[in-house]
C-alpha cells in the first residue's frame, strides 16, 4: 500500500492518467455491451480512451 502511495505521489500527473483511464476504459466496455462492435472497434475505442484520458490529465497538471 505505501509504494501505491508513494507512487501516485511522485507522479500524479500519471497516476491520473492511470485512474481516469481505465475509469474510462471500463465504462466504455460496459456501454457497448450487446451493440454489435467487432474486437478490433472496441480495441479502437479503448485506445482512443487513453489517449483521451492522458490528454485530461495533461489539462488538469498545468492548471
């Protein structure tokens, strides 16, 4: 639990990133249940997830 700490102390930029996406990620998986996307569609919109995530991060940090 400490180096969990410790960690999300020396970088919280990134631990942001980390939380917010895979928040993100998990709600998308759960919103596109039984909607008929194809893996690759849903790998897509995972990885674009991130990349958004990794954007809000960056925006809340230089705040």
């Amino acid at each position: 639990m400490t180096l969990l700490r410790a960690f999300f102390d020396r970088h919280p930029t990134l631990a942001a990133w980390l939380v917010l996406a895979l928040g993100m990620v998990a709600l998308l998986l759960w919103a596109a249940q039984g909607k008929g996307l194809t893996t690759g569609q849903l790998a897509w919109l995972a990885l674009s997830c991130v990349g958004l995530a990794g954007v809000c991060a960056r925006i809340i940090a230089c705040e």
